[in-house]
C-alpha cells in the first residue's frame, strides 16, 4: 500500500490563555473531524516555538493513495 501525506497549519497559540480558546477548539474539532470523513488519518502533531510566548502546530495525516475521497 502507498500513502499520500497532508500538512495543516492548524494554529498559532500563545502561551497564556486566550479570550477564543473555547472557540478554536471547538473549530478545530469541526475540522479534524472533517478531514477524517475524507479518509484523512492524523499521524502526527507538531508544535514549533515562534517566541518565548508563542508557538505554531501544524498537523500529519496520511490516507491511502488513490482513496475515492477528494480533499
């Protein structure tokens, strides 16, 4: 079996809490769930450090190449 592989950047987060963190978490479960409807497995989570105070993630997935799914 082959796969094919996709990089999300899913967000920029500071270290301290945040007014729309209840927001973006719940966006981003709406979003994790709709990757995975496209056959997209999450693989792997990666936080960079972009300050002392913030970070970016970006998100791995990887589905069988050639799934009927487009996305």
């Amino acid at each position: 079996m082959t796969w094919e592989y996709k990089i999300v950047y899913f967000c920029s987060e500071p270290l301290s809490d945040e007014p729309g963190y209840e927001t973006n978490l719940h966006e981003g479960v709406r979003m994790l769930n709709e990757l995975g409807a496209q056959g997209w497995e999450l693989v792997q989570f990666l936080g960079h450090p972009v300050s002392d105070d913030s970070w970016k993630h970006h998100a791995v997935f990887k589905r069988p190449r050639g799934s009927a799914q487009v996305g």
